[in-house]
C-alpha cells in the first residue's frame, strides 16, 4: 500500500528508458504503489515492472484510467501523441522533459505538472536519489502540493521552477554533462591510439570536477588557451590534422575559453 494516500490507488509509468527506469525504482523504493508500466516495447514495459512489482503493457488503451499519478518518462518526440492519447479519469500527468513546457497538457487535462530529476540516467547505474535535484511545475495550487510532498519523499532537493527557467536549466545541463562527456569521449578516441587507458585521465578529471564545485569554474580553469599560449595550441591543432571534427572543436573551445576569462 502507497504510503501517500495522495497517490494510493497507485503511479502508472509511461516509458521504460533510463528515467523512467531510475525514477520508477525511487517511487517503488519509497513505497508507493506502481500500478502499470507502459512501453511501446512489451519486453522493455515487463523488465521494468518486475522490478517494482506492476502490470506492464505496450497498449496505450491498457493503461488504467484510475491511476492518481501519470508519469510520462518519454522521448520528447513521442510526448505530444501519447498526451493527446492518454484516457485520465483524475489522476495528475507530469512529464520528466528538461526542454518541454507545461502547456504541452493545456486543454486536455484537469490536473497536470512537470517532475524534471536534473540527474544523468543510465541503466545498471546505481543513482542515491535523495540527491537529484527535482524540479516541479503544476497547474493549479493543489497538484503543486502534492507534487512536492512527492519530491520531498524521494529527494532532498525540490524546488518550483516554471518552465522558462527550466528550460535555462536543461541548457546548462547540456554544457555540463553531455558536451563534457563527449570531451571525455574525444580523449578516449586520442589515447586508445596510442594504447594509452582513459584511466591515466582518472585523477585529472576528478580534481577538476572538483575543482569546478568547489571553486567555481572560472577559478578551476587552466591550460594554454586560458593563457593564450599560441605555441602550444598551434602544435595541438597540427596534431589533429587527421581530424578536422575534433580541430573544430579545438578552436573553437580555445577561443572560448581565452575570450570569456579575459573578461
């Protein structure tokens, strides 16, 4: 039994990809009662409710009307389909969109939100969730209350954020998780060239995250752009001739990085 009773006739998943997944395992884990999982892909909708104990579905028309929670945990190309299909008889629809505004719900339901977990996702990762900061937006006074009490049992960080702002939010996201990563995955492409393991890149990466929490970025940073070093850089950027994608890259970072700090 949901120990909510704001949603003790259960949470209905729509998705079963990486949010969906970690955030299903977090309602379960808490306690709240999972009624339906719904996939496009039957397999996927059944791996996921095996783990928190649901019915599972690839048919939209199956998914219970009586749910008190809809959690759509889709691919933002998907939403606006399964949102225009979607039978609620009362329950509350929040999708998990960084980029997608609440007024994707206006006119087609009573009660409706966003529940944004600012967290990078992957399966078979183990995420402490009372870490992820959640972001919530609701359409009217009662479903942000019980939105939030929601967020505040599975985190300690929630906070309202309209989507203008969360939309500036995701952006920033997207500088700091998935272009640094692909950064990452640059320097793997170098190293593995030379039979070098990324792990010689470990320390490096981890005072630099580091660094940047406890500094702030514009205090961590370093390196021959910061200094404007042309004799290094014109090096490096030889050195990529095999590449122009990541020479690209390089410039344009290094000029960046040299325009901004001389500020």
């Amino acid at each position: 039994m949901s120990k909510n009773n704001s949603f003790g006739n259960g949470i209905a998943i729509l998705g079963s990809g990486n949010v969906a997944t970690h955030l299903a395992k977090a309602l379960f884990n808490s306690g709240y009662k999972i009624k339906t999982i719904y996939s496009r892909t039957l397999e996927s909708a059944k791996e996921l409710a095996l783990n928190v104990k649901s019915d599972f579905t690839n048919n939209l028309v199956q998914v219970p009307d009586d749910a008190d929670l809809y959690v759509l945990a889709l691919k933002d190309e998907i939403l606006e389909y399964i949102v225009q299909h979607l039978k609620v008889r009362h329950g509350i629809v929040v999708h998990t969109a960084g980029s997608i505004s609440i007024e994707i719900f206006e006119n087609t339901f009573n009660n409706f939100g966003v529940f944004y977990p600012l967290q990078t996702f992957t399966k078979g990762r183990n995420i402490d969730f009372s870490n992820v900061p959640l972001c919530i937006e609701a359409n009217n006074e009662q479903t942000k209350n019980k939105l939030f009490e929601l967020a505040r049992s599975l985190t300690n960080q929630a906070d309202f954020i309209d989507s203008e702002k969360r939309k500036k939010i995701h952006l920033a996201a997207v500088f700091a998780c998935n272009f640094s990563n692909h950064m990452y995955s640059v320097a793997l492409h170098l190293l593995s060239e030379q039979d070098v393991d990324f792990k010689k890149l470990e320390p490096l990466i981890k005072e630099t995250v580091n660094k940047a929490i406890n500094l702030s970025p514009d205090k961590a940073q370093t390196g021959p752009a910061l200094r404007n070093d042309k004799k290094v850089i014109d090096e490096h950027i030889e050195m990529l001739n095999n590449y122009p994608e990541f020479q690209k890259i390089y410039k344009l970072i290094s000029e960046s990085i040299y325009k901004i700090n001389k500020k």
